[in-house]
C-alpha cells in the first residue's frame, strides 16, 4: 500500500515543480518586455495609400465569357398543342439581353424576363428562340407547337 502512495507522489511532485518553474518564467519574460522609461523611442506614421481591384470568384451569368448564357422557355412547352391562332411564347435569360423568336426581335427586361405575342398556322409551327447579351454569348432553344382549331 505505501509503495502505490509513492507511485503517486513523484509524478505529483514532478507536476508542482513544472507549474512554478513555467509561472516563474512566464513572470520574468513579460517583466522584460515592457519598454524602459529610460529610452527615447521616436515613432513616425507614414500615409500611405492603397489602391485595391476587387474581382469576385463567382461570376453571375451574363459576366462567363464561354460563349452560351442561360435561357429557359417557361411556355409554350415544346410538342404543345393549341387552339388559337396565337400564343404567347415566355421565358428568362440574363437581363437586358436581345430576344430573337424566328424574324421577330425583342429585349429581356432589367430580370432577363421576355414575352411575345406571336401567330400560328395551322399544324405544326416551328420556333428558333435566341437570346444575346452585350458580350456577344448567346444560346438558342427550339420549340415546336401544333395548332388544331377548333371543329365549328
């Protein structure tokens, strides 16, 4: 029993030891870094000015020079079928960008939403639908659409 007590007891000596030795140095070395009052210490700011181009890492769509932007066709969807003479094609791209639906141009709004109101005949009628931004990427969806009439 006495010798387990020992066991215990150096280590715990050994412990007490490192604490005052560490606290006794951490004493000592921040006494010697305080400044002397003795010494003159000249200190002189300089201004200086920075200039800083922040470029960010992600870029939104119409900024990617790849040379395709988005463009999504929210109606008609392709292969519909329909029983006026005219529909309304809509869809989204980048803002501002110019809309082409077969002959008929048009500009997407400050969102990149477009609409336009555009003629079928009867059967199928097939749609190119192009949108361009201002740094000359694009892309293009077909859409096809059928118009059946209805029977009088």
């Amino acid at each position: 029993m006495q010798e387990e007590n020992q066991s215990y007891f150096l280590p715990a000596i050994g412990a007490i030891i490192f604490l005052i030795f560490m606290g006794a140095a951490l004493m000592f070395f921040s006494q010697n870094k305080k400044p002397s009052q003795n010494k003159a210490v000249n200190t002189q700011l300089t201004a200086v000015n920075i200039t800083t181009t922040v470029t960010p890492l992600i870029k939104t769509p119409e900024e990617k020079k790849t040379g395709e932007i988005f463009l999504t066709i929210s109606e008609p969807v392709d292969k519909a079928t329909v029983k006026s003479p005219t529909i309304i094609i809509k869809g989204k791209t980048v803002p501002n960008a110019e809309i082409s639906i077969n002959d008929q141009t048009l500009p997407a709004n400050a969102n990149g939403d477009f609409s336009a109101q555009v003629s079928v005949e009867e059967g199928d009628n097939f749609f190119s639908i192009t949108a361009n931004d201002q740094n000359g990427n694009s892309s293009e969806k077909e859409i096809m659409v059928t118009y059946e009439p209805e029977s009088q």
